[in-house]
C-alpha cells in the first residue's frame, strides 16, 4: 500500500521556539505509536488502562498536548486517548489532498483499531466534534456516547466559518517568527490559563498550513447538518454561548433537526468552550459523562 506520508514537505518549526513555549513540560500521558495507511500518528495516553476507553479529537490548530487538560480532568472515570491529529503535533504530514474529514475519520479508525479500543466515548471539539459525528455515523456501534463541542457549522447555502483562510495563516506566521506569540494568544484569549496560553503557543507551530487551510476549505464542503440528523442517541453538543460558531439561532435549529440531542449552552464561553470556562464545561456534562 502507498503511504499517504510526504516526507520533506513540511517540517514543524522546533516546539520551544518561544521564551513563554520553552518552559512548558511535556505531555504526561504515554506516548503511543499507530500506522493508519502509512501515516505515523502520535496518540497521548492518559489513565489507567482498566477504565473505559475516551477518545479526546482536537480542533483544526490544537495539538494533543494543549487538549491535556482535558483529557486528565476525566482520567478517574476513563482511560483517555488523545492524538494529534495528521498535520499536527507529532503525527505524519500528509500529501496535498489527504487532509479531508473522510481521511480524518479514518484515521479515528486506525487509531480504534490498533489501540484495541472497545466502543469508545467520542468528545471533539470544533473540527474534532465533525471527526466524531461523521465517525459515529460511518460505523455505527463502533462508539460509545458522543460529546460534540462548537462544531463548525459552515458548509453549503451556510455563512462562512468566521476566522478566515487570511485569519489563520497570520497566526501560524506569527506562531512560527516567535513574535510574541504567547501575548498574542493571551490578548485573544485574555481568561484563560498562563500555562494554556504557554502550551499553545508552543504548540502552534507545529500545525502544517496545509492541513489547516484544507480542514478550512473542508467546512465549507462538508455538511455537518446531515450529519447531525443521522446521530443517534446517547450524543450531546454543547456551544459556548457567545459564540460565533455555533450561534443561538443554530442551536435552535439544531434541537428541531433532532430533537432526540440534547444543545446545551455554556455561560461565558466562546468557541474555545472547555478553555473559556471549565468549570461551565465540566457542569455541562454533568449528566452526559
């Protein structure tokens, strides 16, 4: 079988190329190697491995690491798996063109696979949370509950995903000149963590411009509403309330296309739901977890 790896493309920029990056330690989940169609992915282990299994998918510019925080506030229930995504962190770059959803859900695939994960619980967050809904609906009874946070939205006859093409090339250029990147990122995000703000200002350039610009080109191809429609219960979104993705007025339209999901809405949060307001995070899923 070909590899869907190109080698020599792109190489990330060194992780600590920032003053505020450097002092970052690394990840504390366990390392772990998985091939899905010859393209090394790197997945984060968290928990031990008696407790069910909880796959963690990122957003379309956060790396494995800079999820952590997530995937250890819910290793006393479940052993959590985290990867970075392809194009991202420590996994392979891809070929130009394999950076489509249905490349991504495959890599869910290989990743359940070689782990031997028994029906996982699926939490992704913003392009995370589309990974998790086309999964769930390409292999049912695969998965176990589904927790779909801020999906993008966009897609045809949609408005737009609001950070354009222009938007997120000037935040990987800044991320990779090490132009203060961690103040950028603090001013942007002004609530959230020091050490948050620190890991993803390590962590960003490590993210290929072509595996970002093509996962963007992605939400305006792909139909996340037909996708929404097919899920099945147990499954649960929930939105940042002032968020620009996911609007009040698409939450509605969301619990009238399938009225079986619960929309829930987190209190002073944007899009970055889980960084903006933990604890309104974790409330939220009280019941759902």
């Amino acid at each position: 079988m070909a590899s869907d790896e190109e080698p020599g493309r792109y190489r990330p920029a060194d992780p600590a190329v920032t003053r505020e990056g450097a002092a970052v330690r690394e990840p504390s989940g366990d390392s772990l190697p998985v091939d899905a169609g010859g393209l090394r992915l790197r997945v984060l282990r968290y928990g031990g491995g008696g407790a069910p299994p909880l796959l963690v998918l990122p957003g379309i510019t956060t790396t494995a690491h800079a999820a952590e925080f997530i995937a250890l506030a819910l290793t006393d229930r479940y052993t959590v798996h985290v990867p970075d995504l392809r194009g991202r962190g420590r996994s392979g770059r891809a070929r130009a063109g394999h950076y489509t959803l249905g490349h991504h859900v495959d890599d869910v695939a290989a990743i359940v696979a070689s782990l031997e994960l028994d029906a996982p619980t699926l939490l992704g967050h913003s392009f995370g949370a589309r990974i998790a809904a086309a999964y769930a609906v390409r292999h049912p009874g695969r998965h176990g509950r589904i927790v779909l946070v801020d999906p993008p939205l966009s897609g045809p006859g949609r408005r737009p995903y609001p950070t354009t093409r222009e938007d997120f090339l000037a935040q990987l250029g800044e991320a990779r000149r090490g132009t203060r990147p961690a103040e950028l990122i603090q001013a942007r995000y002004p609530r959230w963590p020091r050490r948050e703000v620190a890991i993803r200002a390590r962590e960003l350039p490590t993210c290929d411009p072509a595996a970002v610009l093509e996962t963007l080109e992605g939400f305006h191809r792909d139909d996340f509403h037909d996708l929404w429609r097919r899920l099945p219960p147990p499954a649960v979104l929930v939105r940042g309330e002032a968020s620009p993705v996911v609007t009040a007025a698409d939450a509605a339209e969301l619990a009238r296309a399938n009225p079986a999901l619960p929309v829930i809405s987190v209190p002073d949060a944007g899009h970055m739901v889980p960084w903006d307001n933990p604890d309104g995070f974790w409330a939220a899923l009280r019941d759902h977890l």
